[in-house]
C-alpha cells in the first residue's frame, strides 16, 4: 500500500512539472504586463505650482537688486502686523522660490506629496533654508495643497577669496512630504460605463494582441481597438459588481509586444543602441578615418653679424600631415540576425563614433531597414 502511494505521489509531482512547463512555454519570453505596456485612460496626475519665500540662508539668498523678494517679504511681515517700507529691506537669508508638485489620481484631502524649491533670483543656494507657507495652485486657479518644511539640497556652494567651488544645483531643493492636499480633484473614472486602455508606444499589432487578451480574460468579445493606441470596452452585466477587481485581472495580463526597428545613436557621447528587429541588407562596406596633422613650431630669425638694417624677428613654421586609414571593401549585412550584424560592425575595427558615420550611409543607400534616430 504504502509502495503504492508513493508511486502515485510521483507521477502526480511528474503531471505537475508538465502542467507548469506547458503554462510557462505558452507565455513568450518577451511578454509584459499590460501595467506596464499602456494607462487607463483618466487616470493621471496634474501639476501643481506656487509661489514662495525660503528663509534661514545663510548669506546665500537674493540681492537687493531682486525687488520681488524684497517686495514679497514686505506684504508677508505686514500680513503679521508690521509694517515695513520694501527698499529698507536688505536680507540676504532670503530667497524666492518657485514651488512644484505633482497631485497624482485619486488623491484625497490630508494626503501628503513632495516638492521641488527653484530659485527664481540671484540666490546662491537654498540649502539650510525653510519653505514659509506656500499655497499650490492647478491650471484652474483653485489651491490644492499647502506646502512648508525644511528644503533639503543636493549640492552646495562655497565662496571665498574671489574662488568658488559649488557642486550639482544647491539652487534648487526637495521637500519631502513638504504638502497638504486641501481639495481633491473630482473623477469618476466609471461614470460612463466604458473603459479605455491606452498604450504608452503606439502600434497597429500590439493593440490587436492586447484586445485578444482582454476578451480572453473577458470571456466574451467587448474590447475593440480604436486606434493603433487604444482599446476600449463596456462594463455590462456581471463587470459593474466589481470594475476594480476587473482591472486589477487585466493588469496582469502577459502580452508580447512588438516594437518598431529603431536604431538609436547619440553623437554627443558616442552611445549606440540597436533593437532586436534591425536588419541590414547585403552591402559591401569600407570605413576608414582621415587624419589631420597640424603641427606649429616657433622660431627666431636673426640678421647677419655687423647688418645695419637687419632686425630679430619670430618665425611660425606650420607642417600639416594628412594621412588616410586604408580600409578594405568587407561584406556585411544579409539574411543574418543582429548578433552576426554587430559581429560584422566589430571585425571592420568600427568604434561607436564611426558607427555613427556608418549607419547614416547604410540608411541613405537604403541597407538599413530599420529607423534611424539621432540625439
């Protein structure tokens, strides 16, 4: 009996390894989420934006010759109940500031949200400072939130002697938690019974694998895709009971997406990337680099001995050398995969500069069937 169970146990752990290697071979190997592959449509952060005074520098805020400042410390001390004429004001612990947040969906009064601190005068830097209260605004006018604390900066500058050593921007700092949402943006994101999915990079063929897979968690066709980056369907029935338990299935879904040929080089720092799909026709290519030599030396021309009217005079003598790297013709390209073609880049001794230079040749005389973008 107990031979048998064990027996019995083995081919179950044997029906179990098969069942899971038939589930993970189902999936591609180079599928994401759909949380990762596109947004549902609403849901979004807006900007938030304010106008503020940072105080407690030390000798690093504005010059008097930034009148906002001084003007704005003015109404802020007579908001107080004192009283004080803008061109007696001469801090230098103060600075003006303009604040930035970002009020993501769905937040609710009493939440809290970082903020950014920019210095909008002269002031050498913020750090050590403290945001006075600051209301933030959105694009309709309406406060949102409140922002105050401690500005913390990732950088400093130091002045002395006429010499200045400063490191990354001390002019600009983060508050963490440094705001108060007051008022929360009205949405309802169900209110029209439908829900449309967006992609972040639009395509014809990713949209139509993404609509597959939602009617397939779906159990029934409802989601159509409406352009090459949206794809949207009906709550009806049975998926109004529980719209967000609906789209937190559907970001789980695994979809295999497919990206455009793109080749991507970056001239300022000789950076290259290729995506998987790039193909390179049958080409004979030669690459070879021109350099030229310029080369200055200085020398004194003197008179002859006893000359009368002979002077001392400085000579430049200037040698340029021009000299052309021999390249020979070198077939690349082909029925090949990227692996081969940048195995085939490598053997012509092609540096990321001259890749550069080769790829935009090879896009002109239309072997690069790929996209071709410069940074």
């Amino acid at each position: 009996m107990k031979t048998f169970m064990r027996t019995l146990k083995h081919a179950g752990l044997i029906l179990v390894g098969a069942f899971l290697w038939v589930a993970l071979s189902l999936v591609p190997a180079d599928a994401a989420r759909l949380k990762d592959l596109a947004e549902v449509e609403g849901v979004r952060g807006n900007q938030l934006f304010g106008y503020g005074v940072v105080v407690g520098l030390n000798g690093t805020g504005d010059g008097k010759s930034v009148q906002f400042t001084t003007k704005s410390l003015s109404n802020m001390i007579e908001k107080l109940g004192i009283r004080v004429n803008p061109e007696d004001i001469k801090v230098k612990n103060v600075a003006a500031v303009m604040v930035t947040a970002t009020l993501p969906a769905f937040t609710r009064p009493g939440m809290r949200l970082d903020v950014t601190a920019a210095s909008l005068g002269d002031a050498k830097s913020l750090m050590g400072g403290t945001l006075i209260f600051t209301p933030l605004k959105g694009a309709d006018g309406n406060v949102y939130a409140v922002a105050q604390g401690a500005v913390v900066v990732g950088g400093f500058s130091v002045s002395q002697g006429g010499d200045t050593t400063f490191q990354n921007h001390p002019t600009v700092g983060q508050i963490a938690d440094g705001a108060v949402v007051e008022r929360a943006i009205p949405f309802d994101l169900f209110q029209s019974r439908r829900v449309r999915v967006v992609l972040r990079q639009p395509d014809f063929t990713t949209v139509t694998r993404v609509a597959t897979k939602i009617n397939m968690e779906l159990g029934r066709p409802l989601a159509a895709a409406v352009d090459s980056a949206s794809i949207e369907f009906p709550l009806v029935d049975d998926l109004l009971r529980d719209p967000i338990g609906l789209m937190a299935r559907l970001e789980q879904l695994e979809v295999e997406q497919d990206v455009v040929a793109r080749v991507v080089v970056n001239e300022k720092t000789g950076t290259v990337v290729m995506g998987e799909n790039v193909t390179v026709g049958r080409v004979a290519l030669a690459h070879g680099n021109l350099n030229i030599t310029i080369r200055t030396e200085l020398d004194v021309s003197q008179p002859a001995p006893f000359s009368e009217q002979g002077r001392t005079v400085g000579v430049e003598n200037v040698d340029i050398n021009v000299g052309e790297e021999v390249k020979k013709l070198s077939m690349i390209g082909g029925n090949v995969t990227l692996k081969e073609v940048v195995k085939g880049l490598n053997s012509l001794g092609a540096t990321p500069r001259d890749l550069i230079s080769i790829f935009t040749a090879m896009k002109k005389s239309g072997a690069l069937s790929a996209e071709l973008v410069i940074m």
